[in-house]
C-alpha cells in the first residue's frame, strides 16, 4: 500500500459515520483518503487480512501505513491530515485512550438514537466515486 493513501472505513448505515465522511471527503483536497464501508464485502476482505471482525461496527477504523487503529486515535490521525486547522488536535493523541476513548464509546454507544440510522449503505455519487474504496482502487 502507498505510504500516503489511508483508508477510512465506517458505519455505512450510521448518519453520524456518514455525516464524518462527507466531512473527510470535503477536507481531504489532496486525496490522502479512501473511505469504505465496513459493510462492504471488499472492505471486509481488506480488514480480515488485518484481523479486524468482520461484524465490527463499534468505531471508524483507519488503515494507515499498514497498521490498524480504532476509535480517537483513528479520528486524531485522520484529523492530522485534514486541510485546515483540524491537525491542531493531533496533540491530543498524547494523553492515555483511557481518556480519549471513554467520550468515543459514549458518542458511539448512542449515535443510532441520536443521528439515525438508513436502511442501507450509502452509495457514493459518482464525484465521490473515486474517493470509495473498490478493487480498481485499491493500492497495492
């Protein structure tokens, strides 16, 4: 995989997840994401190969340089490589997950209540086509 391409997988059927993605799409100018949805069956074979559950569902889950990282430590990474002042929270990354997370999982454990849920994935429109993790896109 290139070392400058991550990809972003997310809750396909959260409003929340995909409200963050348009938010990623929207400040990724430079095309330093992928996006996909852990529903997807090409997002599950790419994560099975990194031993993540295919029925996890519990937080954004980035791939970056080869590595697998989960919940705000995925989010303070994706925020570093966003266009504007979002980097400026990479800092927090320094305090223990014990901290970090807990605020996470509470968002997490309430985002069908709070945001909503589709009855399906989200489709991307076909500007957003190329941002969608697919085997054409893959990087290898």
């Amino acid at each position: 995989m290139s070392q400058s391409k991550s990809i972003v997988f997310f809750d396909g059927v959260c409003n929340l997840c995909n409200a963050s993605i348009d938010f990623i799409i929207k400040r990724d100018p430079h095309n330093k994401f992928l996006v996909g949805a852990l529903q997807d069956s090409f997002s599950k074979a790419v994560l099975s190969v990194h031993n993540v559950d295919e029925d996890y569902l519990d937080s954004l889950v980035l791939f970056e340089n080869g590595k697998i990282f989960y919940k705000s430590t995925a989010a303070l990474k994706i925020a570093r490589r966003l266009s504007g002042f979002w980097p400026i929270f990479y800092p927090l990354i320094f305090l223990p997950k014990s901290l970090r997370d807990p605020a996470y999982d509470f968002i997490g454990k309430n985002r069908y209540r709070w945001f909503g849920k589709k009855s399906t994935c989200r489709i991307p429109t076909p500007e957003e086509k190329a941002k969608f993790l697919s085997k054409e896109n893959f990087p290898v």
